[in-house]
C-alpha cells in the first residue's frame, strides 16, 4: 500500500530528524527513534474519512513497529481551531492541517488541504547579499543579515522579482517571520516581510 506521511522523531527535533536522514552511510541505531507517520494513502479511492479505515485496519493487520497514523481531530469551529493551535504550538508543534474529509486524495495544491501555521517576526540588519541562481540569476538570492545578538543567517524567500533586482542595500534594518528556532538560535524557515521603516 502507497502511503503518505511524513519521517517523525519527536516535538522541536527538526534538526536532529535531518542530521540522521542524510548521513550517507546509515546508522541503525539512530533510525530506531524514527517514525513514518501517515497522513493518507493516495492510491486507494473514496474519501479522506475512508481511506483512513483502511489506513487502520491495515496497519493494525500487520503489527507494524516503524509506521502509525496520525491521530485526527474534527474541527468544529474557528474557535475550535484556536483552541488547537494553542496547544499544538504551545507543545512545539508547528501547525495544524485542515483537510476535508469528504475529498479524494490530490496531488496538488488544493483547498481541500490547508496548512495552518503561526509566525513569529523580527528584525535583522542587511551586512551583505547573496547572488540568485537559476530563474533569479543576475538578481539578489537572499539577504545574509544579522540579528541585534549577532546571530547570522540568509533570508532567501518572500521577494518579489522587483525586491529581487532591488533589494534592501547593506546596513538596512528589514522585518522577517519565521517558524520558531533551531538549538543554535536560528530563525527557522525565514521569509522576507518588507524593509523597516524605522522608528
């Protein structure tokens, strides 16, 4: 059976998920406190709601140790929401995934699966730019800033290509947000919000 899903280790250990993925030689031990935890199955027919019995039932058939589900909540209102996220993103999660549970799987983007997250923003200082490649060759790929307690780090998305050909010069103080930090202090996933215009 296809499934979707996504490899999970554990509440705020983004990095440490990643470090085991990508040694080239694996090691065992490691990948033991590794997950795969299901989201759907794209190649069976029905709704989301059915394709998660089956998602269960086979699951449950075969004993197995390195895959689970996701658990599911019906959301009942926005208020319902709020009360989710509160807890989700107070445990460190991340966000919540909305899907409708009348939908047949996609493999796009679509309304029938949304992504509900909270930022945080902040501000950084612009010490120099990093030239773009590919489609943004000749413009600007990313802001290398650095923030008041001289953390440094790259802002490399939420530009336009007119930002992109002009962007915030060196010494410009911009607005960022970004989904929490990683142990060292950096911002993680941070996207470009507009040059501040001071106070």
């Amino acid at each position: 059976m296809a499934l979707d899903g996504e490899l999970w280790s554990g509440r705020d250990a983004f990095q440490n998920i990643v470090s085991i993925v990508r040694k080239k030689t694996p090691e065992e031990d490691s990948w033991k406190s590794i997950m795969f935890m299901v989201f759907d199955a794209p190649l069976i027919k029905g709704t989301f709601n059915e394709r998660l019995e089956i998602i269960k039932k086979e699951l449950a058939k075969n004993s197995c140790k390195v895959a689970a589900m996701i658990d599911q909540t019906v959301c009942k209102s926005a208020d319902h929401l709020h009360v989710l996220m509160d807890k989700i993103c107070g445990g460190k999660g991340e966000g919540v995934m909305l899907k409708d549970p009348k939908c047949a799987y996609e493999r796009k983007r679509s309304f029938k699966l949304l992504k509900v997250k909270r930022f945080e923003d902040a501000e950084a200082t612009v010490y120099d730019h990093q030239a773009g490649t590919g489609r943004c060759t000749g413009m600007c790929g990313a802001l290398l800033v650095e923030e008041k307690d001289g953390t440094k780090f790259k802002i490399g998305s939420g530009f336009d290509d007119s930002q992109r050909k002009n962007p915030p010069k060196v010494g410009k103080v911009v607005t960022f947000k970004f989904q929490g930090r990683s142990t060292n202090g950096i911002p993680r996933f941070p996207i470009f919000m507009r040059e501040h215009a001071g106070m």
